[in-house]
C-alpha cells in the first residue's frame, strides 16, 4: 500500500427519525490518495552548449490535486519543488548546458497533500564533435524520430 496514502474525515450525519426528533451520529470517512506518476518530458534530445532549449513537463493527478516539480538537468543544476501548477498543466522551463557531457533530465512530481510520484526521464546527448552535425540534419532528425533514434544507437 505504498503508492496510497490515507486520511480520515470525520463528518457528521444527521438522522430524521420518522419526523419526531433528530438525533447527531458520527462516522469515519477514508479518502484515498493515489501517486501522481506518469510525468511527461518533452522537448529536444539532441544539443549544443550554450544553446537555450525548451522542455515541457506534464501529468495528470488522480485526484486532480495541483502539483509541484522538482527537476534535476543532470548537470548539478537543480529546480527544487516549483508551482503548484494544476493538474494537467503543461509546464515549460528552460535550460542551457555548459559541457559536451551527455546528460538525462529527471522530475518527479508532488501533489499538494505532499504525495511524491514517480520519476520521469528524458535523455539528451550532446555531439562531442559539432562538424559532424549541420543545422539541416539535426532538423532532419528532429522531424523523422525513429531515423533518430536508429542513428544515436548506432553511434553509441
């Protein structure tokens, strides 16, 4: 029961008794709150240093409860529990890598009863040498992943 966390509400019923009276009664409530995971990362996976790229971070509450990001760029820089942003709100931040170091950019959301979800991920590389990449095939990549995608592992 690790990904459900439980409160108690205690709340009251009122009961008619066939008209006559009305007698106070109290009863136990629990309301379950579910792991926001499934965050979403998107943006680009290939860059340069010091270049500004946009990433977007997305996710769905269960419970629709508003959210906080804590984003890490994989180069010691860190964002430390941004918002709150509503449930399904895409955010946009950017970033500016210093090195040619490959990097994966990791989140993790928290809903705003203090529930922390899972971690998304999205990994970026970084050419070591820049002759090798022209602007007009990195825009070749960027609309045709799957050929990305074929091209990075071979080059791993």
């Amino acid at each position: 029961m690790n990904n459900i966390s439980k409160k108690t509400i205690t709340f009251s019923i009122i009961l008619l008794l066939i008209g006559v009276s009305v007698v106070p009664s109290t009863a136990n409530l629990i309301v379950t709150n579910k792991l926001p995971c499934e965050l979403i990362i998107d943006g680009p996976t290939l860059g340069y240093v010091g270049v500004p790229y946009s990433y977007s971070f997305y996710l769905i509450d269960p419970e629709c409860d508003e959210v906080y990001y804590d984003i890490n760029w994989g180069d010691g820089t860190v964002e430390e529990w941004i918002g709150p942003f509503k449930s399904g709100e895409e955010v946009t931040r950017s970033h500016t890598w210093s090195d040619k170091k490959n990097r994966v950019i990791t989140a993790q959301a928290m809903d705003t009863n203090g529930l922390v979800g899972c971690w998304g991920t999205l990994p970026i590389i970084m050419p070591r040498n820049r002759a090798t990449y022209n602007s007009l095939f990195l825009q070749l990549l960027e609309l045709f992943p799957i050929l990305k995608e074929v091209i990075l592992r071979l080059i791993r």
